[in-house]
C-alpha cells in the first residue's frame, strides 16, 4: 500500500501542480494584455513589473484558483485510473474503498496548510506590495465619496463628519461628542477639521464646544484649536482590497479595533477572516466529491465527468458569492456565509460517496 500511496499522491499533486502552473501563466498573460497600455504609457520598470506586481500575482491567484483547481485535478486523474480499470484492479485486490482514500486526504492535507499558510501568513505582505504598485500606476489616488460619516474612536467618543477629502485630509462640518452612560458630557461642533503631519494631530477651525454639567453648561469658541484623536487620515482611505494585506494578527487586531469604533462594514473584514479557515477546508470535501464522482467507469469517459465537475466547480463558487452577499448586505453572520458552501457541498459529496462503487 505505501507504493499505491506515493503512486496517488504523485498523481493528485502532480497534476494539481501542472494544472495550476496553466492557468497562473493563462491569468498572467490576460492581465499582462490588459495593463500593457498603462504600464507603458507611465514607463512603468520593468523590474518593478516582474517582482513588485507578477511576482507577487502569483501566490494571490494559486490561492484565489486552488480548491476549483483541486476538485479538477481529482476528477482528472481519477477518471483516468477509472478508464484504465486501475480502480477496479485496487478494490478487487482487497483494498477498501475507504483505504484508498488515504493517500487522497494526505495530498488534501498538504494542500490544506498550504492554503491556509497563504491566506494567513505569506499572501498578504505580498499584496501590500502588488496593490501599492497597481494603486500608483493603475488604479491612481483614491478619492474617498463617503458622506455623513459616523465613527466610533474609542468608548463613550464619538465623530461626525459631513464628508472627508484624502488629498487635503480634511473634512467638513466635524463633531465630536463624549458620553458617560447615556449622558452626553461635551460636544465640540467645527465648520472643518485638518490632519497636521507635522505634529501628528488634527486641526480644528471655527469650534463651539459644550460642556455639560448637570444642569449647568459652558460654551467656548474659538478660532483654531489642536486635539489628539485615536484616528488618522488612513483610516479614511482604505480600500475594499486592504482586508487582503492583513495577516492573520493584524486582521485580528484591526476587527477588535473597528468594533470598538462601531463601523458598519465589520462584516467585510469578519467574512475574510472566517474564509480564510472555511476555504482551506474544502478541500477535503472536495477531494472526497471528486474521488467518488469520477472512481466509476463510465461509458462517457473522462470527458463527461471533467464537465460535471466544472458544473459543481462552479457552483461552488456561486454559493460563495451569493453567501458572501447575504453577508456583507444582508446581516447573514460572516461564519455561516464562510462555511454555507462548505455545508452544502459537503451533503453533495456524502451522497456521492454513498453510492461510489466499493
């Protein structure tokens, strides 16, 4: 059995290998056609072109591309022991169905950590890289379009600003209010606020401020006055894309940061995290899919069978979408959006087991 164990782990991986080298030189070469006219338009280097961009393009998209490029690995290779009546040979020299699994599961394994190593630990740095150079020679500066933002900076504090501009770091009509309870304690009220880099804190022009006392109040106003938020102007430039170069730490740390400030969107950055563990995972659900869908000989071959499994391919990744939808727009929890497909494709692949040939 160890020589059949290294004889399907060769062939899981090998072909996963080889079919994941395809499709990154196919994804490269599409995305090369795309951004040429930028790149030499802005006389990007080409250095830069291979080590800061395709470089790290690569680890991004061999993760983003994996568990679709397992599920078809498996079903290749598989089909094609099928047809040379290999799996036959196997189950009738005693070895049970079950058994033959192993070696299957140990290259999900690996494939697994992989995954998970990547998502966590490895691709993140190198986004940092790759979207700092597609924000400068693609993409251009961001311009945050926000109106009326709320934010919670720390507990009981709270700021309003009608609008912020991330070339001037400044934002209009500014307001901060500090509660204790339920009691508003002080509010300041600005007809604009400006981020000073020079002593790291912001501006705040033509202020009225309230503050409260029971039944007491006193007002004063003034010119310009300089404050110390636990806020800074990158926090209003963020784009969708940032979650992708957090590590595992510092995504962690930015969600506990961003539920203290009571931001809306923290469902966006508790659907990454949890994705990051779901997506690993289904690997072994899909390897296990496609091991009982393509052991039977049939008499469509491998070619009926490599189309099924870009039907349920696909699928997968349509229940990952819309999960991930429900989520980030319609309050479904980050963990079941992560996990929703999983579930599913795991009763797909437990019935499919049920009725492999054994």
């Amino acid at each position: 059995m160890k020589i059949l164990d290294i004889y399907i782990i060769k062939k899981f991986l090998g072909t996963f290998i080889f079919s994941i080298i395809l499709i990154i030189a196919l994804a490269i070469i599409i995305d090369l056609s795309e951004k040429i006219d930028s790149f030499i338009e802005k006389q990007v280097p080409l250095n830069e072109i291979i080590f800061d961009h395709y470089f790290n393009f690569i680890p991004y998209y061999t993760n983003l591309f994996l568990f679709l490029f397992v599920f078809i690995s498996v079903v290749f290779f598989t089909s094609k022991m099928a047809e040379n009546s290999e799996i036959i040979s196997i189950i009738g020299s005693g070895i049970s169905f079950n058994r033959l699994m192993y070696p299957y599961f140990i290259s999900a394994f690996v494939l697994a950590v992989a995954s998970f190593l990547l998502s966590n630990f490895v691709i993140p740095p190198a986004n940092r890289i790759r979207l700092d150079f597609e924000n400068t020679y693609i993409n251009g500066t961001y311009y945050n379009s926000d109106r009326n933002i709320h934010k919670q900076i720390r507990p009981g504090v709270f700021i309003y600003m009608e609008n912020f501009n991330t070339m001037s770091n400044s934002g209009n009509k500014f307001s901060i209010e500090n509660f204790k309870g339920n009691d508003l304690k002080s509010k300041l009220i600005s007809k604009r606020v400006k981020w000073d880099s020079t002593i790291g804190k912001w501006s705040v022009f033509d202020y009225f401020i309230r503050d409260i006392s029971g039944n007491n109040e006193v007002i004063t106003s003034g010119k310009k006055i300089d404050t110390f938020l636990s806020i800074a102007p990158k926090d209003f430039q963020r784009r969708d894309t940032e979650k992708s170069t957090m590590d595992y730490t510092e995504l962690n740390s930015f969600i506990d940061d961003i539920k203290l400030r009571g931001e809306t969107n923290i469902n966006t950055y508790l659907l990454e995290k949890h994705q990051r563990t779901a997506f690993p995972f289904s690997t072994f659900i899909l390897t296990l899919m496609g091991v009982s869908l393509a052991s039977r000989k049939s008499k469509g071959g491998t070619g009926i069978k490599m189309g099924l499994g870009f039907l349920l391919s696909f699928l997968y990744i349509f229940f990952m979408q819309i999960a991930a939808q429900f989520s980030i727009k319609g309050g479904l929890s980050p963990l079941l959006a992560a996990w929703i497909p999983n579930f599913i494709f795991a009763a797909v692949a437990f019935f499919l087991y049920r009725i492999a040939p054994k």
